[in-house]
C-alpha cells in the first residue's frame, strides 16, 4: 500500500517561523514548536522547516529551534537550508531532526550527499532539487541552485538519478517556474523524476489548491506533497486536503 | 503517584536519539540515554534504537561492547524493545550486510522489502494485527505507524509477528517474544499512536516487580 503524504513547509529565520502563517487563535505564530504541534494535531505526516537565515552565526538557533520541536512534536520533520557540511547535519540530526535537506552545496559538492548518507543513512539524506524549464538540458528541465537564482547547466533527470546513487533517501523537487504562483505542481517535471529515481518524491511549488494536491500524487506520481500557503492561511484544512485526496481515490492516514 | 520506571536507551553512537528519549518521557518514564553497562543492566527497561544500515550498527555496539549488554537486556526477562534498525540488529543477519552477523535474538534474517516499490518504504503506513499483544492495547484500528526502512524480518507469518503492513505483499512490522518486543517502525515519531505504543511498553516495565 503506498500511502501519500501531505507535507506543510514552513519558512523560519533564526529559530522563528517567519512569513505568512495565519491561523487563528494562536497565540505566538512564530512559535515553531506551537505551530508545528498544531500542524500534527491536525494530520500533517511530516513537517518541513526551511531555514531561510542568511548569516551563519545564527545558525546556532536553528539547531535550538530543532530540539525544541523535537521535544514536543512527534511526528517526522526535516530541516533544509544553508547546510554545507557534514557537520551542519550532524548538529540537526543530533539536536533531534529526522531528515536534513541539502540543495546548494550537494550540487557544488556532490559528495557531500554520500557522506551524510553514509554516517546517518540514507532515510535522513534527503536532496532538494529546483527545477525549470530548458531548452539547452536534455530533459527540458535545468537545476537551479541559490534559490533558484543561479544556473548549473546540470540536467535536472540525471541530477536526480545522480543524488539517488550518491545515497539520497529522498528527493524534495521544486518547480521554479511554478513555485508562487499557485498554479498547481509541474506535473511533467514531477513524473518525470518520480518514474525516473527508485526513492520517494515530494512534489513542490504550486500548489494552490486542494485539487493540486490531488494532481502531484497521481498525474505527478508524487510520493508526498509540500505546500505552504494553502495550509498557512487557514485557507484550507489538512483535513480538507486529505479528504479530498481520498475522495479522488488516493491512499492517506486520515486525520 | 504513578511511578516513572528507570529506561535505559542504548546510546552507542548511533543516530538521533533525542526523539526516543523525549517520546519515553512522554509515555511516564525516566528514560535515559546511556552507553554504561551498569545503568543498562540495573534500568528496570531498556530500548535498543538504531537507524541507517545495519553494518554499522553492529559495528558500533561491537566496538562499544554494548552487543553483549544489549543480548544480555534481551535475555533477562525485563522488558526490552527494539526500534527500526534496533528491531533488525536482533535477528541473525541481513540482506544489507552479507558476512556481519546480528545479535540472533531472533534466529531468522532481515531481508530486502520485495517487489516493485519505492524503498525506503517512507510513508505512514497502517498496523495489521497478527495475533493481541500488550504492544498495541488501547488502540483502535486503522492503527497508522510511521516507517522507514528498506528492509524488514523475513517470514511474516511467523508465530513472533504481532503486526504487519501492506507494502507490495505482507512485511513485517513488530514481533515480540516474552519480554522483547520490537517494531520496525518508529513509534517515537507515530504521534499519538507512537506515543500510546511506549506508553504500553512502560507500562509493561511497571508492571515488572
């Protein structure tokens, strides 16, 4: 039974959980720890944190913000954003994060992703790819790095069978071209990847509505979807999401 | 006043153990993260974790020494669980790590999951009920666990089997034998589901004279 996973993502500077989340009567909205209990409560299957802290002497309250989650939340979370080295995912894996999410620096650096795999497995090792669209790479899709702002020149389908035989445990791939607008998953993108790699694929950047989250997992083949703003608004519920998603016939953990 | 019974977690190098401990606590005990044979021979319950690859997992309770406090834990008749990889360290070998022996506990083998599916199987997945057990008391089906594995205990059918899960066919999800018990998912990280499972098991180390 492959059951699909509903993924919020949430944005955090310095250990706070910053940009657009809006539910009601909570009392401190850049509390992650608050908000990510409010997430399990109500049937997210994971927690994704992006660290958007751009410089790295405070990093040090990410590591904090991580125990503190995992002091009170149990349910699987991931930290991306800003990990360079080994020992950056050392520090959040120890501080009690489940998976750590490299970008930038597995591209720069390839090994990287075989060293984390190595030493905390595969199942922690997850590679985030940003996609879009070109028509000098082979695949009509080129990775992006530094938020999307610098191209590699590296196709986005061999990257992905690259990151896999480096030991990733999963890959959280973003469309760029789709990220923000609220246009729904690049579907082509996302099957491509998620046919092409053996490892689960969150599908990323789009969604807008709960009938994309619907898309992601069956035209996309998405193993889990990531979306933030349709959750963080209170626009909809995870419980709207997942019953939608069972309605269209697909597997999840209901609420 | 409701006891918080000694549990000791092995702390052998391996992995993110702050999850476990936390969820121990949460479930009433006075869960300690430890690597001394002393605190794990005396703890009225010990937890074997482990996550990543089976071959360094043995390595390092080799090089620890704490393969025969963990056996020993295992054969004293105190409650005992192992989770994920610490589930499969006690069978007697695996697919993943031909030549490395386990702790044999248990005397079968961990094998590759079968068939045409995505490994690792990274999904919540739901708990089929081979036969009561203690384990789950208290829970209602569907019973939802979260899993993350690539391999799991061959023979599902086997009379140690409490649970399975549905990935591709029958896969082997928690066994128990007397005072061992083990899941191959985490319950430390299946919310209140997760939570109730150690919450049985310290309530098993209660009970214990």
């Amino acid at each position: 039974m492959r059951v699909a996973r509903i993924i919020p993502c949430l944005d955090v500077d310095a250990g706070r959980v910053v940009k657009g989340v809006n539910f009601v009567d909570i009392r401190d909205a850049g509390d992650p720890v608050e908000l990510a209990a409010r997430y399990d409560a109500g049937g997210a299957d994971e927690l994704v944190f992006l660290d958007i802290t751009a410089s790295s002497d405070r990093r040090d309250t990410t590591v904090a913000m991580a125990r503190a989650v995992a002091d009170e939340v149990f349910i699987p979370f991931t930290i991306g954003g800003g990990i360079r080295t080994l020992d950056d995912a050392r520090r959040l894996l120890r501080a009690g994060a489940d998976k750590v999410s490299v970008n930038t620096a597995a591209v720069r650096r390839p090994e990287l992703v075989s060293e984390i795999s190595r030493e905390f497995g595969a199942q922690c090792c997850v590679v985030a790819i940003d996609a879009r669209t070109s028509t000098q790479a082979p695949s009509g899709y080129e990775v992006f790095t530094h938020g999307g702002r610098t191209r590699t020149g590296i196709d986005c389908q061999q990257w992905a069978a690259e990151v896999e035989r480096l030991g990733a445990g999963e890959i959280l791939l973003t469309s760029m071209d789709r990220d923000g607008t609220k246009e729904g998953f690049e579907l082509h993108l996302t099957s491509m990847v998620s046919t092409t790699v053996g490892i689960p694929v969150i599908a990323s950047g789009g969604a807008g509505t709960l009938d994309h989250l619907v898309e992601g997992v069956i035209a996309g083949k998405a193993d889990a979807v990531l979306a933030a703003s349709i959750f963080h608004y209170a626009e909809h519920s995870i419980a709207e999401a997942k019953t939608r998603m069972a309605q269209a016939g697909i597997k999840i953990r209901p609420t | 006043m409701i006891s918080r019974p000694l549990v000791a977690i092995v702390d052998y190098g391996i992995g993110n153990l702050h999850s476990a401990q936390k969820g121990f606590e949460h479930a009433g005990a006075d869960a300690r993260l430890t690597a001394d044979r002393g605190l794990i021979s005396d703890a009225a319950g010990v937890v074997l974790p482990g996550v990543g690859a089976f071959a360094p997992c043995m390595a390092a309770l080799g090089r620890t020494g704490l393969d025969e406090a963990a056996v020993a834990a295992a054969g004293s008749g105190r409650p005992f669980m192992g989770i994920c990889v610490g589930m499969q360290v006690l069978f007697a070998g695996s697919d993943e790590a031909p030549g490395t022996s386990g702790l044999g506990v248990f005397d079968r083998m961990v094998r590759w999951i079968p068939g045409p599916v995505k490994r690792p199987q990274m999904q919540w997945n739901v708990l089929r009920r081979s036969r009561a057990h203690p384990m789950l008391d208290g829970l209602d089906d569907p019973i939802w666990a979260y899993f993350v594995h690539s391999l799991a205990p061959e023979t599902p059918d086997a009379e140690d089997v409490v649970a399975t899960c549905d990935y591709g066919g029958p896969v082997v999800a928690a066994v128990a034998r007397g005072s061992v018990w083990a899941a191959q998912f985490h319950p430390e990280k299946s919310s209140r589901v997760g939570l109730r499972i150690l919450a049985n098991f310290v309530n098993a180390v209660r009970a214990e004279p």
